[in-house]
C-alpha cells in the first residue's frame, strides 16, 4: 500500500506539472479553459511600431513604441529586388515614403495585379536595398495624423535586422507579417525561407521565442509549421477569403476559418488567431456596439491565443459608443475619443493582445484594468 500511495502522490505531481505548463506552449496542445485565458495579462503589439506618433514602420516608430511599454512590435515584411527583407506595410510605397519625389527612379512607376488587383506605384521588388536605403518614410495618413508630418524625410526604411537587433537590445518581442506571400512566390522572392533564416540566426528557436509569425493567408503559414517552430497566427478579415484560397479554388472565407471547425483546423498549424476587431465585438452601419460573438471563447476552446486588430485613438476608429466631441465639427472623426474604454471591454471579454497603433493608450488602459480586477 505504501508504494501504491507513492505511485499516486507522484502521479498527481505529474499531473500538477503538466498543467503548469503555460497556455500556448505547444500547438494542439487543446481546451485552455476560458477562464485561464482571462487570469493571463494581455500583451500591447506596437502596430507598425508606435505609428499613431511617428511614420509607421520606422526604427522611431519602433523605438517609441517600446519607450511607451509595448510587450512586441510589428514588422510587415515585403522582399526587396535583391531578396531582402525590409518593413512596409505593402510592398507599394508611394504613401509611405518619397520616391515619387526621386526622378531617377521615376521610370520605375509601374501598374501590378497584386492578389488579383491593379495597383499603380513604385514597388519595393523593383528596387535593391540600397537603393530603398536612399529613400526617407513618409505619414501614411497626412490628414489624419497632421503632426506626424513634421517627421516626414527622417527615416530610412528599416531591414527586419534593423529591427530584430533594436527589439533583442530592449528585451521586447517582434511580431512579423509576411505580405502577399503568394505574390512574392510568383515572382521568385519568397518570403519565408529569408524570414525562418534570420530569425533561426537570431536566436527565435521554440514555442518561447518572443516572436509571433502572421499573415492573412494559410498555406504559407502551413509550410511554415513545416520550418519552424516558433509561435504562428492566422489574421482574420471581417469579409472575403485568404487570397491562396482564390488562387487555389477553395470557396472558404475567413467566417469559415472563424467557425468553431475552422478555428480547430487553424489549430493544426497555428498557435493563435489574429480577428479583426469587429469580428469579437460587431458594430452596426451607424457604429453601435452590438452583442459580443463567441469567437474569443471558441478560439480558446481550440488552444488558440486571440490577438485582435487595430486598435487606435481617433473617433474615426473607434465605435459610436466611444466616440467624444461635436459630431457636427470638421475635425470630429480625428478627433480623440474615449479610447480606454474600448481597450476595457475587449480585456473583459479574454483576449490575449492586441495591436495598436497608440502603445501609451493601451499600455495605460491595461494597467488600469489590472488594478480594476485587482492584479
């Protein structure tokens, strides 16, 4: 009986152990528990870096998102003519930089069907590195965000180097995003053999890594699951369909991926979900909040984390609950709105990030939600 007793006591240690283990550590690693979710302190992704401050996707905008208290930043990567991976949101840079004002690289304007759609401009595949290097980053949204245009011609266009060495010398996470990686493949310029590379070189190795891999389509995230193991997300649009899912001929959209059967199918290869907003928390036309979904609870009930997107100040933004100032003034859409509060209800509702182009505002409403809940 003795050793019976044994046997049991160490079979219960072990069982302690195994459920010690933190959520997310392993894929299918199955049912987290909702409520485990809510105990965990959501973390703050700089979306494109602080950008709500500075031009996104430049080493300032990296840097005062990390000064502000973001856990990560996010890199979108796009390929550059000599295979090398640089941060833009698109791989088009006409809004987010001044190569419309270099006449040496005017006959490089071009028109492309990108993921199925003619887009005009100058493209980053057409250009090497040093060439990018020569180009200064612009406000993407001038009328929006009139003061960050006080920073336009500042800043070079930053390699995913740039900013994994920034992000390791201040102990924070990256968060990368492969951009039109079906695009990129077509064009020989494949973006996940360069991106596993270098993060293997720099150390990113394990489900522990302070590195999320995400993109809005699914078979490159696959054949990354292949290739790696750090952490993957799936990104989930309110409408439409993964774009190698067109190519490919399979009718699913991203509602389909939000199902509780397409949430367990991202499971096989992905650690978590990355929803647009509203798809946790849908608005009617006129903005109203409506009824929260099941997605967060689903997405935990299949082992996922849930890292919704975007989150950011102005009224424009926000839903018409949260929206603050003179409905019938000029500038009431840019205007700052009652940010904290959207910030408090997505906390309650157990997400586990977000993504924000205002890290101050949201670092903030979350430490004042941890003291509201007692943490």
């Amino acid at each position: 009986m003795r050793y019976g007793r044994v046997f049991l006591l160490g079979l219960i240690a072990l069982l302690a152990l195994a459920l010690a283990v933190p959520a997310g550590a392993a894929r299918n690693s199955g049912d987290r528990g909702h409520a485990e979710a809510k105990r965990r302190t959501p973390i703050v992704i700089g979306h494109r870096g602080a950008s709500g401050h500075r031009p996104e996707h430049t080493l300032a905008a990296y840097k005062l998102a990390i000064a502000m208290g973001a856990d990560y930043i996010e890199p979108d990567l796009v390929s550059t003519k000599d295979g090398q991976l640089v941060a833009r949101h698109e791989n088009e840079i006409s809004g987010t930089t001044n190569v419309a004002d270099h006449p040496e690289f005017a006959d490089r304007r071009t028109t492309k069907t990108i993921d199925g759609l003619p887009v005009t401009g100058w493209f980053t595949e057409d250009f090497t590195l040093a060439e990018l290097k020569t180009l200064r980053a612009r406000e993407r949204l001038p009328e929006r965000r009139p003061d960050n245009t006080a920073f336009d011609g500042l800043y070079e266009i930053p390699t995913l180097q740039e900013v994994i060495d920034l992000a390791q010398s201040a102990g924070v996470g990256i968060y990368p995003e492969t951009k039109h990686p079906t695009y990129f493949d077509s064009i020989d310029l494949s973006l996940e053999e360069p991106l596993v590379e270098i993060l293997h070189d720099n150390g990113y190795r394990g489900r522990r890594a302070k590195v999320f891999i995400q993109s809005f389509e699914v078979a490159n995230l696959r054949e990354l699951n292949r290739m790696t193991d750090v952490p993957l997300v799936q990104l989930l649009f309110s409408t439409g369909q993964p774009y190698d899912f067109t190519v490919a001929g399979d009718d699913r959209t991203y509602a389909d991926l939000a199902t509780r059967r397409g949430l367990r199918q991202i499971a096989r290869y992905a650690d978590g979900v990355g929803p647009e907003k509203i798809m946790i928390v849908p608005v009617d036309a006129a903005g109203n909040l409506q009824e929260p979904t099941s997605l967060v609870h689903n997405a935990h009930r299949a082992g996922l984390l849930v890292h919704p997107y975007t989150f950011r100040n102005e009224n424009e933004f926000l839903p018409a609950d949260f929206r603050a100032g003179d409905p019938a003034a000029e500038t009431f859409l840019w205007a700052t709105g009652d940010a904290p509060a959207e910030y408090r209800l997505y906390f309650d509702l157990g997400v586990d990030g977000l993504f924000s182009d205002y890290p101050d505002t949201a670092v903030a409403a979350r430490h004042a939600w941890l003291l509201g809940r007692g943490d």
